[in-house]
C-alpha cells in the first residue's frame, strides 16, 4: 500500500532488494532464471527482491557476476550492512510525515521528534542509546531537524499531539537549561497555530495510554497508517482494524486530556517555573 512498510520487510533488506531488482530486469533475467543459475528455489530470489530475507554476502557477489552489475549489488549489500548506518526506520518515518496531511501522537515519556529543539534531541539520544557514537547522535538529530521542515511548508499537515503532564517536568541529559529550552519550543510551535497540543493531567483517573507511544498518519489518497514505538524504532501497522483501535484511543486520550487552552497555561507555567530557577 504505497508508503506503508511489509510487517515483515526489513527497511535495509527492502532498499538492497530493489537494487538486485532492477539489475535482473537490466539484465533480461526472469527470478525463476535467476533461481536456476543460482540453484536456489524462486521463492528465495524472491524474498531476496522484497526484502522479507537477507542476502548472504557470497550471493550478492554471484548475482553481480550473474547480471554484469560491475559491482553494484556488492556496494549495495555493504551499504545495507553497514555498522555505523542510521536506523532504517528513522528515515522511513521522515517519508511518511512527508506525504501525510494529518499526524497524530500521543507520548507519555519524552516531547515527539517533530516539536523537539536540537538540544533536547541530543540530550534524549544521549540517555536512551549511550553506545551511539557522537557521529551518529549528530546525525540523528540534524535528520530530526531536517524532517521539522514539513511544518514550515505552504501546506503543512494537520498535527495533533497528546503528552502526559510528566513530560513537561522530565530533563534529559543537559537538565533543565534543555528543558526550558524545549519547553519555549513547544510554546513557539502552539502560539503559530503550527500544532494542537493537549496534556493528560498527572492525577487523571482514567489512563488509556497504557500501552504506549504511538502515531497516526492520514493520506489523501491511501490508507491511515498507525505505529508504535519500541526500542529499536517504530512498527508500522495498516491493518485496518488495528488502525481503528489506534484512532479509537487517540480520540479517548484527546477527551481525557485538558483542553489546548488549558494546556497551554499549564505548559507556560512549568516555563515560568524554569525561567525562575535559572
């Protein structure tokens, strides 16, 4: 379904793939060709092309052999195996905020990557994945920055955000100076009228977000796609029904929440707090 991801599809494996692809079609190869001089079954080829299996290092330099790819399908494989590459999937998600006109997100722990300030995302990368390198924090975070401009557009989506009241008090590394900061960001982005943000109040009796961060993105012309966030990145769901049940708890978070005026207050008051103990 257009941007959406295979649930089985590695993002890398995905990209590598398409290149072994378009080598046999360049090379007037059919996949059952291709499994014959190989000696493997068609459905391996196959799983090789969407991703769904990895392609051994061996057979990448076969199938540039077979295809007269000059080497093509080597550097491919290496760039996908790369050590130091960036998550697949932060580069994925920064396409789907691109083609999505309304986005959706609830976070119950940390501000969402699109209403961050630079210092807070390296701040937040620092304490969540420690054996990243600086080279990599640095670059995670500029990519953060970069996905930012599709609120600066002529025609930017529609963003709606539900955080819990914890979030404005909890720092990351670089402690308050980086929260205050953080915190004018998100005043910034509200004031312009650039996102609609609602906060659930600490002692809320109902708590409909215990199952964890998650987003919604709208398409004008595909299918809604949900995620929710893990550990290693976010897996993308376009299950209709699994989708439904994500709207459905965005919608209940929404009403659980203050309103975005309240919430607004309350947010300049926890900056007001800050700025007086700076």
């Amino acid at each position: 379904m257009g941007v959406v991801l295979s649930r089985s599809a590695n993002p890398r494996w995905r990209r590598l793939g398409k290149k072994v692809s378009n080598c046999r079609r360049q090379a007037g190869m059919t996949q059952g060709q291709v499994s014959q001089a190989l000696r493997v079954v068609q459905s391996t080829v196959s799983a090789w092309e969407r991703g769904t299996r990895g392609l051994p290092s061996d057979r990448a330099a076969e199938l540039d052999e077979l295809f007269g790819a000059s080497g093509a399908i080597k550097q491919a494989w290496n760039t996908a195996n790369a050590p130091d590459a960036l998550p697949p999937w932060y580069t994925e998600v920064g396409q789907l905020e691109r083609e999505a006109v309304e986005l959706r997100e609830y976070q119950p722990v940390i501000f969402p990557g699109l209403v961050q300030c630079e210092a807070y995302t390296r701040g937040l990368l620092a304490d969540t994945v420690p054996w990243f390198s600086a080279k990599k924090v640095g670059q995670m975070a500029s990519l953060r920055m970069e996905r930012q401009e599709i609120l600066k557009g002529a025609s930017p989506p529609l963003v709606s955000v539900v955080v819990e009241e914890a979030v404005l008090r909890r720092t990351v590394q670089g402690g308050k100076p980086v929260l205050r900061e953080q915190i004018g960001r998100v005043l910034t982005l509200i004031d312009k009228g650039v996102i609609r943000f609602q906060v659930i109040p600490s002692d809320t009796e109902c708590h409909p977000g215990g199952s964890g961060p998650f987003r919604l993105y709208t398409f004008p012309d595909k299918p809604t796609v949900a995620s929710a966030e893990h550990m290693e990145g976010e897996q993308l769901m376009d299950d209709m029904m699994r989708v439904q049940h994500c709207a459905t708890l965005f919608g209940v978070l929404q009403s659980e929440a203050m309103s975005p005026r309240a919430s607004r207050e309350l947010i300049r008051k926890v900056k007001e707090e800050l700025d007086d103990k700076a």
